[in-house]
C-alpha cells in the first residue's frame, strides 16, 4: 500500500537496477551454495514485481558488488545484502532485534522522485536458533529469502505496509493465513509469502499502471468523517488513518468476508479525510473501516501521514448505504453492509463510512487549529523531523509473543 505522497521510480529510470553482494550469503541460507540461492531469490522476487499484468515497472540485476553497506543513495549502485548494520540516510544502524529486514529508499522531497534504495537482510534475525536462519526450500515455517526480499522489494518501489490480512487476529499462525505481501508481519506460509494479494496488485498497479490496469480494475473513493463532528465541534472533521477495506462478502475467510483491497483515508487531503481504494476487480463489495489501534497493526508501522494519528478509538464500521449514519445500533455487523458495485474503469463515488457519535480527544483544538492553520503545519514539521525513511519486517514469532501477551492481558 502506498501513500499519496509516497516516493516512486520514474519512468526514466527503468529498468531500475538492483546489486547484490551474493557472498554476504554465506553462512546465512541453509544448503549448497548459498551465494547462488541468494540470487535466485532475488531474481524471482523482483520479477514477482514486474510481471504483474497491471503494472509496467521493469528491473534489471546490475554487476555484483561486495559493499555491505548502501552509503550514497546517488551512486546507482542499489545494495541487497545480508548485514547487522544498514545504512539509513547515510548513517549505519544497527538492525533491532527481531527485525528480519530494513529498506532505505533516498527520494526527492519534491516531487517523490526516488533516486537509490538499498535493502539489508538481518544474517542472524533468531539469535537462539543456530546459523543458518534462512532457508529457499518453501517449507512452511522456514524463514524464506524469496517472501522477505519481495517484501522488501515493495518498499524498494515506494509502497508502504498494507493491513490487509485475511485471518481474525492478524497473528497468521493458522489457516487461513493470507495477508498482503506488504502486512508488516510474516507467516509460516511461505509460498502465500511469495505471491502478491490484490491489494499489493492494486496498489503496485496504482503507482506503476501498464496499459491494461484502467480496464481491468475500478475504484471506490469516499470520506470517513466523525458523526458528532458535525454538531459537536465546529469545522466537521474525520477520521485520519482510519483503515477503509473492500471486502467479498460473499467469500467468508475465517467466518468473516474476505478483504481485497484496504486503503487509509487522510486529513491532510481534507477535514472530511478522503480515501481511494483502486485496483479493484469488478464485483460487489462491502466498505468496512477499523481504527489502527494495534490490532494487528499499529499507525505507526504504515507510514508517515497517519503514523502520529490520534484517532485511532472507534467503532468497526460497514457502509450502510442509505442507512449510513453516526448512530447505528450495530455498525460492526457484516448484515448492516450495502454493496458496492465496481465497474471495469468504473470510479464509485461518495462511499462515505460515517463514524458513530464520538468525539476524539482532539475535538477542542479544532477551532482554534481551523481558524490558524497553525495544527497542519506543525504536523508536517514533524513529518520532516521523524520522518521514518526505513520500513522493517517483523517475523511471525514477535507478533505471536505479543498476542500471547494480548490475551494474558
Ligand atoms: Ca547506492
Ligand atoms: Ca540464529
Ligand atoms: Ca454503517
Ligand atoms: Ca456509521
Ligand atoms: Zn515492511
């Protein structure tokens, strides 16, 4: 999933390159020949990418190198490497515990015009487990290169962490165990794991189109604004980073209508907070919304619009249609959604998720911020300030350990 002001490959930069340091391998991936496994799977996971029909983005592996770290994000040398330290805007960190992988991506702030990334795969993620961690083989449960570095390879192209996760708790340790390719936690099923969702197509697609992706797919946009916001205080305003999902709901996943394609709706595009959800196959969905409260993922692990977000307590949602209000009796029941139909090319308008009658914690700043302007701004130094260039990949054991925690809580 992407922001709206998420970086991207031009054009002219296609085929974008990508070196690999295949002997930073060795002693790392389980089997022969390490250094040749390493670039196997990175070749497949890149090319994961580029052969999605509804996208045009192209790559091509560039001479080899034995850097470990990515120092100069100008120099057209873009490094995926096994190492414990990662170079972060120029500056080498080391990878905290539990992380599998990091990329850095170095862009104009301007425009969003990427000019070098950089992905660095932790070489002892499980310290208690011996060497090697990693693993080719597509077992369920081993810790795959191919899913890490497709992973990793989505941020490398700009997209941010989708929350789009297709079991009841988000923990993926049981079937089903479908999430995005870009869900920031990784599950034992590796060739799930190697093979992108709809909402990484759409998305992917969004940002990279190739000629068919207008006709293959439809978008439904809208608003997710605060019920009580209309009375309660002046300036009507919504919800920022509420998560907005279309959802089959006629595939049951887990007992629950399957999600396709999230999206996040945002504040700084309007008060009423705009969201588009594109890359949708035509068909019948229904809208839900959830607040990103950390279960299972938190707003800070998405992206930089919506990572300090105060709103994030209210109620599960489904668009109700003519019924659509802030004070439903059950806004959380499935039986209380009103499909959506998408069209091929289609464009639904005006889908707005209306949030019950709550009145978030910041509802008393609103005037004064409105009447200033002075809110919006110093939430985009802060952007500047905290910016998180970097985006990490957790594996399935630390979320199974907070789950655990979660329900002994
Ligand atoms: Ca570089
Ligand atoms: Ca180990
Ligand atoms: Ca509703
Ligand atoms: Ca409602
Ligand atoms: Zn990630």
């Amino acid at each position: 999933m992407l922001a709206p002001d998420a970086p991207f490959w031009p054009d002219s930069a296609f085929p974008i390159a990508y070196n690999l340091n295949p002997d930073s391998a060795l002693g790392y991936i389980e089997g022969p020949d390490p250094s040749q496994q390493f670039i196997d799977a990175a070749d497949a996971a890149f090319q994961t990418w580029e052969t999605i029909p509804t996208s045009r983005i192209i790559f091509a592996r560039g001479p080899d190198v034995s850097d470990v770290l990515d120092l100069d994000g100008n120099d057209g040398i873009n490094l995926i490497v096994f190492h414990d330290w990662a170079s972060v805007q120029g500056v080498p960190i080391p990878l905290p515990p539990g992380v599998l992988g990091i990329t850095n991506t170095v862009f104009d702030f301007e425009t969003g015009e990427m000019q070098g990334a950089a992905i660095t795969l932790a070489r002892n993620p499980f310290p208690d487990s011996p060497d090697p961690d990693w693993s080719t083989s597509g077992e369920p449960w081993s810790l795959d290169v191919e899913a890490v570095i497709l992973h990793e390879a989505g941020h490398f192209q700009g997209m941010a962490h989708s929350n789009v996760r297709n079991d009841t708790t988000g923990e993926l340790v049981g079937p089903p165990s479908h999430a995005a390719v870009m869900f920031p936690f990784i599950g034992f099923d590796v060739m799930d794991g190697r093979t992108p969702d709809q909402d990484d197509i759409a998305w992917h697609g969004f940002v990279y189109p190739s000629s068919s992706y207008a006709t293959s797919f439809g978008s439904i946009v809208g608003h997710v604004p605060f019920g009580a916001m209309r009375m309660g205080c002046s300036a009507p305003a919504g919800a920022n980073g509420a998560h907005v999902v279309a959802r089959d709901l006629n595939v049951p996943i887990g007992g629950e209508p399957r999600m396709v394609v999230g999206s996040y709706s945002y504040r700084a595009e309007g008060r009423l907070c705009p969201y588009v959800i594109p890359g949708l196959p035509p068909g019948d969905y229904g809208i839900w919304i959830e607040p990103m409260d950390g279960s299972p993922v938190a707003a800070l692990q998405i992206n930089t619009r919506i990572q300090f977000t105060l709103d994030t307590n209210f109620p599960e949602d489904w668009y109700s249609g003519e019924d659509e209000s802030g004070v439903e009796p059950a806004p959380h029941d499935p039986a209380s959604a009103v499909p959506v139909t998408v069209t091929a090319g289609g464009e639904v308008v005006d889908i707005d998720v209306i949030i019950e009658e709550i009145v978030p914690g910041w509802c008393m700043n609103v005037v004064e911020a409105s009447r200033t302007g002075r809110r919006e701004k110093a939430v985009a130094v802060t952007f500047g300030i905290l910016l998180l260039p970097f985006l990490f990949l957790y594996p399935i054991r630390k979320i199974s350990r907070r789950a655990a925690r979660d329900r002994s809580g």
